[in-house]
C-alpha cells in the first residue's frame, strides 16, 4: 500500500519547544515508519523557515517548503498534516487543511479555548484525525486499566492524584517562553499539564459526572531569563499554578525534595494501587529521571507487590518522548491501511480532534469555576 504522505508544521531550526524534532521525526524517518509513512512537506511561518529546517535535520531536498497554509491544504499529494506549533497557531494553520478534507493530527492543546475549538470542529467528529493526548497509549496507563479489568482489586471506589509539573521552573521563565504566563494564548503548563494528566486519568477511570475545581496564581510575577542564564527582567502571569479538583466519577503545589512528582492511587473493594513517578508526563521523557513503579496491595493478604510494566520492545528504539506518539502513528496507519472502517476495536483506539474538544469543554468549566471574573 502507498505511504500516508505527510506535512509536518512547525518543524524549526530555531524552535522554542523542540517537540517536532523529539517526537514525530525519530518514528517518521525509522524504518518502521516508513513502512507506513512519507514525509513530504514542511510548513512554516516563511519558505526560508522551511528549506532552514531541511537542512538543520538534513532532510531529503525533494521535501516541498510551504509558508501559506492554504497551499499546503491544495496540495493533492499530501493525506495527513502534522501541527505542532505554538497553540495559539493551530487554528490557522490546521483549518484550511481540515476543510479540504485531509486527516490532521493536532499536538495538545487543540486550540487556545472553547470557544475555537468549536469554531474548528463544528462540534463535529472527525474520524480521520488524531489529538496528541499521548498518555492513553502509554504502557503505564494501559497497565493500570488492564489491572482494573481484571478485577485485581474489585470496584473502585476512589481514587487521588498529587502531581507537580515540571515543565518550567517554579519562579522562572525563558525569554522564548513568556507566552507561557498568557492565559489567552493557550499553550500554558496549567493547559499542557493538567489536560495531559487528567485525560489519561480519564482513560484508565472515566469521565466526570460533576466536578469542583479551586485555582491560584501563587507566583503572579516570573523572572524572565535570558539566553545567556542571566535575569532579564520580569513577566506577569494571569495563569494559576495550583489546582484542586474534586469530583464524581460518571463511571462509579509544589513537590518535597526527594518525593515523587507523581502519585496516583487507586482504591478499590479488595486492595489499591500505587503509581509512583518523577513527574506528571507518563507520555513522555520528562519524567523519566527515575524509577516509576506501579505497586499492589491486597488487603485479603496484606502484601504489597510491584507489579511490572514496560516500554513494548519495537518502542524502545526510539527515544522516550517519540515512544507514546510513535503508538499513535501506528494506531493510525492501521486504521488507514484496513480501509478506515467505521468500528475499531477498544484496544487499538486512539484520542480524535473531539476528544481535544471534549477536553477543551472541561477546562472551559475548570476555568469559569477557579476564576469566573475573567470570563466577564
């Protein structure tokens, strides 16, 4: 079968966030990739951008260099875009495409709020599409909804998670970062770090019935600093940095030195589980600096066990922040190469443009509960 042929937006040579180079190009240009995918264009905010990224990843010269959105979008030799721009960008660089009918995979956030996304979408599903909530297809969270299914520790009937991100310095920013402490922008952590972490949450337990949320901006000034390490003045931040949720399943602030960034636990009628890791990002390399375990304990037997989880072994071929999208790459192209059809099955699912929507929905309830003078 003919390779999916693919536009990637935002590969670029002087990239803030190099998550273009980490994630997608490892998978794209390996060996597995290419039996299911074609890189065949860039798009970038000028040719000159594009043809720079081509040379800086050394990429095949033949790989066509766009800086209009529209042309890559009437480009007949192109099946799938891949954005992964700043988010306050994805709108206009994905919707052309979208309206000409190509499959779009979307980096998360999907756009900067609500209010766009459905400007996108149409509230409409689209089935040949991928948001790039990478944490459902993570060995560690596929792990904990198969021990769930089993029954390993009955009904559920609780479950806490105390996370700290780490993305950025707690008091700080780059200079090439302030757009972080813009809470219309989109791209902030509170978006990156808890949409990541409360979808694959929502994956392993399920959607919220009703939820309470609380939020504070407890650091409203940052320090700005500079490439040269040295402080170059300050940025406001209209962003919270804590959050507190509380909820209802429909289905049933900063970190001590030394202690886990990640814990989540689960308790159920006859024993609970533990996940413990550096940090937040289950998807990727971020929070990978140690060990992440996933403990058991019975209460029939009152012994605690770890019980083993792992990286599928094609998977660790590649770096840790390719692994989970590299999952996504595949859940596709299977998909596409079995003729698109209407019904997959459960376990070779992937999160669609609709579920970044569906999540956009909740924040948009998140934030008009922790601060609803800003909506107006």
């Amino acid at each position: 079968m003919a390779p999916i042929r693919v536009a990637l937006v935002g590969l670029s040579a002087s990239a803030k966030v190099t998550w273009a180079a980490d994630a997608h190009l490892p998978y794209l240009f390996s060996p597995r990739g290419k039996r299911h995918y074609q890189l065949v264009a860039l798009l970038n905010s000028s040719t000159e951008a594009a043809e720079s990224a081509k040379k800086t990843f050394d990429l095949p010269s033949d790989i066509k260099a766009y800086a209009d959105p529209a042309k890559l979008a009437a480009d007949p030799d192109i099946d799938l875009v891949v954005v992964n721009t700043r988010v306050d960008v994805h709108f206009a660089v994905a919707e052309p495409s979208l309206r000409a009918g190509k499959g779009i995979f979307i980096e998360w956030p999907l756009v900067e709020n609500l209010e766009k996304g459905i400007e996108l979408t149409g509230g409409q599903a689209y089935p040949d599409s991928i948001i790039g909530l990478q944490g459902r297809v993570a060995p560690l969270t596929l792990r904990l909804k198969e021990t769930l299914a089993s029954g390993t520790i009955g009904k559920v009937l609780s479950s806490e998670v105390r996370a700290y991100g780490n993305l950025v310095p707690r008091n700080s920013l780059s200079e090439g970062l302030t757009y972080f402490a813009d809470r219309k922008v989109g791209g902030h952590p509170l978006n990156i770090h808890y949409g990541h972490l409360i979808d694959y949450v929502h994956e392993v337990l399920g959607n919220w019935q009703d939820f309470h949320a609380v939020g504070q901006i407890q650091r409203p000034v940052l320090s700005v600093v500079g490439t040269d390490g040295q402080k170059g003045g300050d940025v406001q931040s209209d962003v919270p940095d804590y959050v507190s949720v509380h909820g209802t399943l429909q289905n049933n602030k900063g970190v001590f030195k030394g202690e886990p960034g990640l814990v989540w636990t689960v308790s159920g009628e006859n024993g609970e589980l533990k996940l413990s890791a550096p940090g937040p990002y289950l998807m990727s390399g971020d929070s990978f600096d140690g060990p992440i375990t996933i403990e058991h304990h019975d209460y029939a037997s009152d012994e605690v066990i770890e019980l083993g989880w792992d990286w599928l072994e094609w998977q660790q071929e590649y770096g840790l922040r390719a692994r989970s999208t590299a999952e996504l790459y595949e859940r596709y192209a299977e998909w596409v190469e079995s003729g698109r059809p209407a019904n997959v099955p459960e376990e070779r699912q992937w999160p669609r443009l609709q579920d970044g929507l569906a999540l956009l929905e909740e924040f948009d309830k998140l934030y008009k509960q922790i601060d609803p003078q800003w909506y107006g």
